[in-house]
C-alpha cells in the first residue's frame, strides 16, 4: 500500500511539473516586448497575475484567463 501512495505521489507531481512547462514557452520570451502600461489583469496558467495580456506575452505565458 505505502509503495502505491508513493507511486502516485510521484505520477502526480511529474504531470504538474509537465503542465508548469507547457505554461510558458521559453521561445516566446521577450523582455524587450514593449506593453501599453494600462491595468487589465490576468491570471497567468503559472498562477501569476499579470498587469495585461501583453505582459503575459512578454513573460512567455501560454495561457491565461481575465480577471473581472
């Protein structure tokens, strides 16, 4: 039983590690990107709040939902 908790625990932190990784897409970073600096929040996939979507862009975040 215990190798089996063991087993999952391990399963299941590696998915998270792959969904964090799918989240940001290292190519498309890019400091330099130049954002309108006007505050219409975003949460990011990798669970950071953004100023806009630009700069979730720009920090090369994949996927995010609006915040109301």
């Amino acid at each position: 039983m215990e190798k089996s908790l063991i087993i999952i625990a391990f399963i299941l932190i590696s998915c998270e590690d792959k969904q964090d990784q799918a989240c940001i897409d290292e190519s498309k970073i890019n400091p330099d990107a130049v954002c309108p600096e006007n505050y219409d929040p975003v949460l990011g996939c990798d669970g950071e709040v953004y100023g806009n979507s630009c700069e979730a862009e720009r920090n090369g975040v994949t996927n995010w939902t609006e915040i109301e």
